[in-house]
C-alpha cells in the first residue's frame, strides 16, 4: 500500500526569531506541504514555554486553514486533560463548518507544559473524569450522539457541521494505545519523544488486538518520527545538529519529555517531587532520500503502517521546506517504482 505523509509542525521559536517569525514560517511550510502533496498538517500545543509558540492549537488552525485550500489541518494534539469536551467540541464544530471535510482533531495524554501552567489550565478544577472518558464524550458531542443517560443530554455542541473534525488519540505508551483501542479511533504514537521500540512494537499490538470494531471502524495505526532529508547524509547530519533529548522522571513514576535541562530543573522544582534527569540523543532519521526512504520503508513493515506524522527541528526554514520537499520527491520515486513493475 502507498505511503502517506503528513506534518507536525511545533512552531519553534529559534535563537533570534520572535514568535511571529515563526508563526510566519509555520504557514509558509502549510502552503507548501499542501503545493507538493502531503496528505495532512498538524500544529502542536504547549504552554508556559519561550521556545514554542504554539499555545493554541484552535486559533493557529483556523488560521492555516484560511491560508491553504485542501490539506487536513488539525492538531497534534489538544491536551484535552485541561479542558471541558463540550468547549473543545464547539472550537472543532466551528472550524469544521469553515471548512469541512478539512479538520483533524488529535488529542494528547501529556500535560504540555509545566505543572504550574497545568495548575492555570485546571485551575477550580476537581474530581475531573478520566481521559478516556473526556475523549468519548467529546466524541459524542462531535458527532451529536450523547447518550439518553448522560447528565448533559439533549445538549448540542454547536454549529452542527456537515462533516464533524475526525478524532485521533496520539501517545507514547500501551496505555495510550489501549484508550485509542477501546473507543475504536485512530492512535498516533509519537516515537520522536519515546523512541523504545518495545514500547512501540507494545503499543501497536496492544491496539491491533484489543481494538474495538463495534463502532463500525477499523484500526488505523499512524507513526510520528523526526526526520531530516538532504542532498546528502553528511549534510542532513550536520543539519541535525547536536540537540539532546531531556526527560524528566519524577517520583510519582511519572515521566515526561522537556526541551532542555533547565525545564526539567524547573519542573521538578514546580512538582515538589524527588526527580532524576535523563539526558539522551533524540532519535532522528536523518540522511539523503534513498537512505530515509528505505528507513522508513523499515518502519513501514515493522509496525504495519501507512502513514508517517513528521517533524524536522530544521532552524532555516528553507531547509527545513527543502527537507520535506526531498522526502516526498523519494516517495514520489517509490511509486513511480511501483507502478512501472505493476
């Protein structure tokens, strides 16, 4: 089967950039990605954060839908942990009626931020339900299905689009898999922010197996990487760059990935828990398109999926434009491959 491709951008802030320089770089890369093909384009949220201008996820999409014409727009994700269901429902309902057919809905597990912006987001919040069951009833007043027993029921999440926002549920671990599993939605696992391939080979069969087709759907598993395509390898090695990836392990049992030390310090400090930093190299596919081409065709048999989610942590943004020019130009060999042999 074809491979798609699809784009997470997070919209970082590089050294010497302000935010909407890179607001500005986020839409120059949506009107591209769309010009050459990729098949979606997702923005990030994250919060209480200088290097990361992404704290609305809604806001920015509404804004690249309006700048691009037929690409899915959506977000990687929504931290749905902080919000009510029925206001995210209306946010994706409104944005679905601008343009339908066009809205992916992508929810994320982590806090995406530290705990004191997580304690602004909840803040007056208690005995808030599961994610799992944010997530299901956010699906019901996505798609106007709440059930005759629900405290809330008759209620409307408005407008009512035509073709509601398509819901995904992105993580990095069984327990995510499993969620994505049991309400029969789409899981995205994220292995440029847990790169344990026992973890991903884990959480994919854990979602294949206990996936529940009694809502009509089938298991649609996607992979999210970093990944840097160049002329060369040596070229895409240097534009790597020397970046460490820091983890944070807290006392809890709970660990989370930050972008640099100093969060981490900070985030402990926030805690009040006893933590362990873990600094390691980020896993990064990196090199010329036959060499990315055919890792990702690794990738592909490995976890049997058709879909690759990618992120390039490129400063330039003409090579960071360039990267995703040359990896769908590899794709675009592949079938012509294909085709030719057929």
């Amino acid at each position: 089967m074809a491979i798609k491709l699809s784009i997470l951008d997070q919209t970082i802030v590089y050294p010497g950039e302000t935010a909407t320089d890179a607001f500005q770089h986020t839409i120059a890369l949506a009107q591209r990605a769309e010009a050459i093909g990729y098949h979606r384009f997702w923005v990030s949220e994250h919060h209480d954060s200088g290097f990361v201008g992404g704290s609305s996820p809604e806001v920015l999409i509404s804004h690249l839908l309006a700048k691009t014409s037929s690409i899915r727009v959506g977000s990687g994700g929504v931290m749905l942990q902080h919000y009510s269901p029925y206001k995210v429902a209306e946010n994706f309902n409104v944005l679905s009626a601008l343009a339908p057919g066009r809205v992916d809905l992508g929810i994320g597990r982590a806090p995406g931020g530290l705990p004191r912006s997580t304690q602004a987001l909840q803040r007056g919040v208690k005995d808030a339900p599961s994610l799992t069951e944010k997530i299901e009833e956010l699906g019901a007043f996505i798609h106007d299905t709440l059930a005759e027993d629900h405290p809330l029921h008759g209620l409307t999440a408005s407008p009512k689009p035509e073709l509601p926002a398509e819901l995904y549920v992105l993580g990095t671990s069984v327990g995510s898999a499993e969620i994505a599993a049991s309400l029969g939605l789409p899981y995205v696992f994220s292995q440029f922010i847990n790169s344990d391939e026992k973890v991903a080979l884990a959480a994919f069969e854990a979602y294949q197996q206990q996936f529940d087709r009694s809502f009509g759907r089938e298991p649609l598993p996607i992979f999210a990487l970093a990944a840097i395509v160049a002329e060369t390898d040596e070229e895409a090695i240097a534009l790597a760059g020397d970046h460490t990836q820091v983890k944070i392990h807290l006392e809890s049992g709970k660990t989370l990935t930050v972008g640099t030390v100093e969060q981490a310090e900070e985030y402990g400090r926030q805690s009040n828990e006893k933590y362990r930093i873990e600094i390691t190299k980020p896993e990064v596919t990196k090199g010329s398109q036959e060499t990315v081409r055919n890792r990702l065709l690794e990738l592909q048999q490995r976890y049997s999926v058709d879909e690759f989610i990618v992120t390039a942590a490129i400063p330039s943004i003409e090579k960071r434009i360039r990267s995703f020019e040359l990896l769908k130009e590899a794709f675009a060999e592949v079938s012509a491959e294909v085709s030719v042999v057929g």
